[in-house]
C-alpha cells in the first residue's frame, strides 16, 4: 500500500459510495446512511437516480434543512428510512430526477416543522413518575435513567427504586438542565381506612414540598405523573391538548433512549408495562381524573407503538447478527484456506531449502575434486616440463662435445696435410672422389 492516510480515506469514500452499501459494509440500524446520492445520464441526456438513494436523499435533506431539530432523532431517522429501504432492496430501478418535485418536498419539510415549532404543545419537558410511601419519596431507576439518558441494566425480577434525597443529591443539576417536572393531580387523592377500603378525599388536601422546585411531589402513591407548563394551568381543552402534547414527547424522549439499550428492549417493555400502567379512575370521579385517566390511556398506547418499534429494532439486530455470524464464519473460512495454502507454500520452500543445500554440496565437493585434479595435472606437466628440459640441456652438451670433437679432427686433418706436403715427391691423392663414396657407404 502506498500513500498517505488522507489519500487512503478519500479513496475508501470513494469505494465504499454505492447504492445501499450498508448492507454489505455491515453497520447498525441506528446509524446513518454515510454514501453520496449519484445521479445518471441517459442518451438523451436525462438524469436519472436509483430508488435505494432517495432515502439517502431524504435523509440529507432533514440534516441540512434542521440541523439543530434532528440531533436527537437522527437513529429514529435512520431505523424508519432502511426500514422503508427493505421494500426496495434487490432491485435496480431509477426515476428520473425531477427538481422541481424535490423542491416542493423540501417546501412540505420547512411547513410540516413550521407547524410543529408553531404549536403550543411541541416543546415539553420530559416525564417520570414520583411515588411515596409515608414520609418516603422515590422514583423508579428505570423511568430516571431514561429521561437522564443514563446506561442501566434491567432486573427482570425486581423494579428498583431510588430515594429523592439520593436523586436530587446526585442528578440536581441534570433535572433542572433537562426541565423534568410533574404534573399534580390535585382531585385523584386517596387514603387508605384502617379496614384497606379505599376513599376519595377533598381535592384541598395539603401537598408536601419536595427538596427541588424542579421535581414535584405526587400526592396519590403510584399515580402516575406527567409535566406541568404554565399553560397547563388552564382548564378545559387547553389542558387536554397539553396533555396530548406530553404523550408525544415523551414517545419522541423515550425512543432515543430506548434505542441505547436495544438489546433488552423487551425486557424493558415489560418491566415498564408493569410499573407504570395507570390505573383505572375511582367511581366518584371528577373531570380532572378523567382527562389524567385519558392521559394514560395515550401513553399506554404510545408504549405499544414503543414496544413495536423495539420488536422491529430488534429483529433487525437479530439480522446484523445472524450477517455478522455468517461473514464470521466466512473469513474463518477464508482463513483456514490461506492457513492450508501457506502451510503447503512452507512445506515446498522447506524441500526446496533442502534440495539447494543439497547441490551447494555436490558442488563444493565437485569444486575441490577438480581443484586436485588441476594441482595433479598441474604438477604432471612440471615434471614432464623439467624433465624435457633436462633432455634438451643433454642433446645441447652432446652436440657442443660432437662440435668440439670434429674441430680437433679437422686440425689435425690439416695439420697431417701440412706435414706431408713437406715430404719430398709425394702426391697428395685426391680425396674428393674418396670423400663422396665414403658418404655414400655411410
């Protein structure tokens, strides 16, 4: 691999960028899409875009036109857009890409939340329930830690609660951060007789003050609360609507949460089923008890749309699951056969290692025996050599002595010659016919 670190993302964005994408770049279902829409030319030199990219589209759209409304919603986002993905999913088809449309979607954003921020009940603070047992005031771990947006684990046996004192000592500061208050039920008050009956009492019943103007104290004991605005001290139909306004934000609040703890959504469900289903209004009931009974009411069918959600959140967890298993299983697969194929790569270099050491033997052994050779050879011909050169030497004196010999004889030859022409009367014989048959009988 070559290149620097910023080079290597730009080119994995580059990779990565595909339709639908998140399926094979396995991601969870909370988190959003990361790819670009592409768009396509025909022939006739129209642009087309693919049907799986409008969701990304879509997407894009709500962060750019609310970047500050979709900070908390944006897993909720997510999980509904691949969720209307699935319809779509193993096919190739494109639409034209018409602006036009897409501008009047986008107009169709800006009046839907225009809408939202112009209604009086969109904006309100989260909700638990406060419970009290004689002097004793408490709330449910469970129900505070998922406004508080806390990580807990959830008992399946037991529902814990918490002391007020413990949570205004330790989360004073967050509660009033994140504006959780509670709405007093002045005419659902109850007291117990000594024989366990039930009674209904005066609706100007004295309410004990909390430690915190923030959270305040409900007056019947595992009643259920909800929030209080300033508008909510109107009666009639503006405190219906609030307490209408109240079930969505509390869906809207409990959603993101929920989505930390997927894994033990049902779980979840079923301890809140059972801690906080309201319960049914008294006989001799007033109007305020109503409108609070209709309040749970929504919110218990706001908690089978939660529990919905949470089956299909983790049903698609159980998908990521069974995918992450099997691309698991596939590269230890994968790595099995380039295990194999090393070890049979290792086996052959190791023969291979062994038969070059082999013939780096054969031939230092073939080098040596032909460095003998040589010397012998070598040593052969010095001799040989030496013993020519002696012979030479000896033919060489031989002749010198042969040479040295017929020099004598020649003197003397001349010498006998010189003293017999001084002998009067004789005649020198000719010699040259005698000379030339005597070479002949040689």
């Amino acid at each position: 691999m070559y290149g620097s670190v910023e080079e290597f993302h730009e080119n994995m964005k580059i990779y990565i960028n595909f339709p639908e994408s998140h399926r094979m770049f396995i991601t969870r279902s909370i988190n959003s899409f990361y790819t670009t829409p592409t768009t396509y030319k025909s022939l006739n030199n129209e642009e087309f875009i693919c049907k799986s990219d409008l969701y990304v589209h879509l997407q894009n759209m709500s962060y750019e036109l609310f970047p500050d409304t979709v900070v908390g919603t944006k897993p909720l986002i997510a999980i509904f857009l691949k969720a209307e993905m699935e319809k779509v999913i193993g096919k190739l088809e494109f639409v034209k890409y018409d602006v036009e449309r897409f501008k009047k979607i986008q107009n169709s954003f800006v009046k839907s939340m225009k809408k939202i921020d112009e209604s009086p009940n969109s904006n309100v603070p989260r909700v638990v329930r406060q419970f009290e047992d004689g002097l004793s005031r408490f709330v449910m771990e469970e129900e505070l830690f998922r406004e508080l947006d806390i990580p807990f684990q959830i008992d399946d046996l037991y529902l814990n609660a918490i002391e007020m004192e413990e949570v205004m000592r330790k989360y004073r500061d967050e509660i009033r951060r994140r504006d959780i208050q509670s709405l007093q039920c002045d005419s659902c008050e109850t007291l117990k007789d000594t024989s366990g009956n039930l009674k209904e009492t005066s609706s100007e019943a004295p309410i004990p003050k909390t430690e915190s103007p923030d959270i305040q104290n409900s007056t019947s004991p595992a009643s259920e609360t909800a929030v209080k605005t300033k508008k909510d001290k109107k009666k009639g139909k503006g405190s219906e609507g609030s307490s209408s306004g109240i079930q969505k934000a509390k869906s809207t609040s409990s959603d993101t949460s929920e989505l930390l703890n997927s894994k033990k959504a049902p779980e979840s469900a079923k301890n809140q089923k059972s801690s906080s289903e309201a319960p049914p209004p008294p006989k001799k009931e007033s109007a305020n008890c109503v409108k609070c009974y209709r309040t749970c009411e929504m919110l218990n069918e706001t908690k089978k749309e939660l529990k919905s959600t949470q089956n299909k959140l983790a049903m698609y967890e159980k998908k990521n699951l069974e995918m992450d298993k099997e691309k698991k299983k596939k590269n230890e697969r994968i790595l099995e056969e380039q295990e194999e194929k090393i070890a049979k790569l290792q086996t052959k270099i190791e023969e291979l290692q062994k038969g070059l050491e082999a013939k780096d033997t054969e031939i230092v052994e073939a080098k040596c025996r032909n460095e003998r050779e040589i010397e012998n050879i070598e040593k052969e011909h010095e001799r040989v050599f030496e013993e020519k050169t002696e012979e030479i030497q000896r033919f060489i004196r031989e002749k010198e002595i042969s040479n040295s010999q017929k020099e004598r004889l020649e003197a003397r030859v001349l010498q006998l010659e010189q003293e017999l022409m001084r002998i009067p009367g004789f005649r020198m014989p000719d010699l040259s016919c005698r000379n030339e048959t005597g070479a002949e009988e040689d």
